[in-house]
C-alpha cells in the first residue's frame, strides 16, 4: 500500500492506492496487443510499398520496350527556320504522347542540348497511327 497526498481545496486529502487493486501484468499485456498490432501494420505497409514499387517497374519496362519497338524506323528532317524540338516532335507525333517523341529524337541524335540550327540533320523516328 502506498500513501499519496492530493490537496482539494486548501485541505490535503490522503488518497490509500492498494498494489492488490491492479494487476500485474496489465502494462505489459496491454502495450503488448498495441506492439504486435503496429507489427502487422508495418509488415502489411512494407507489402503494400513493394506491390506498388513492382507495378511501376512493370509499367515502366513495358511502356519503353513498345517505345523502342515503335521507332525502330526513322526518317531524316532537316532543320528550318524557327523549327524547335518540341515543334518537330509534335509534327512527328502520330497521336503519341509529344514528350516522349522529343526524348526519343535526343537520345537518337546524341543531343547534348534543345537548342537547334538552321540545316542541321535530324533523325526523328517514325511512329504509325
């Protein structure tokens, strides 16, 4: 048995707490159900992050293999005036997405920068519709 003091008003009040009241064993059962509870979280957060992680890299290796498969073909531009990358990756697009033409005609010409000029050589690959 333990005595604590408490103070309710101006009178102190002695509160009697008795060790037989409580159990044990009632801390450790009961961060034991949290702990093995927050457990299964994680391990069902880290499956979870791993399917995603795997979807993307399907999706991904998918997307560039059809990518490389489609521009197998290409075909010579020259470069006219107040032509961009963008504007000849547009022109070539055939319904394609015109980020991923412009990509595909940098690492195909070994481009070092976006900047173009007047009659410099360019292969831009072929995309059928």
């Amino acid at each position: 048995m333990s005595n604590v003091l408490s103070f309710k008003g101006s009178a102190p009040v002695r509160v009697v707490v008795s060790s037989r009241s409580m159990p044990q064993n009632t801390s450790r059962v009961y961060w034991g159900n949290y702990r093995i509870s927050f457990l299964i979280g994680v391990v069902l957060c880290c499956i979870a992050l791993l399917t995603l992680l795997a979807c993307f890299y399907v999706v991904n290796t998918a997307h560039a293999s059809t990518m490389q498969e489609l521009h197998q073909v290409t075909e010579q531009v020259t470069v006219g005036y107040g032509d961009t990358l963008w504007s000849i990756a547009e022109e070539h697009s055939a319904g394609m997405d015109v980020r991923d033409v412009l990509l595909h005609i940098i690492q195909i010409n070994d481009l070092s920068s976006t900047s173009l000029d007047i009659g410099q050589k360019l292969e831009v690959p072929i995309y059928s519709s």
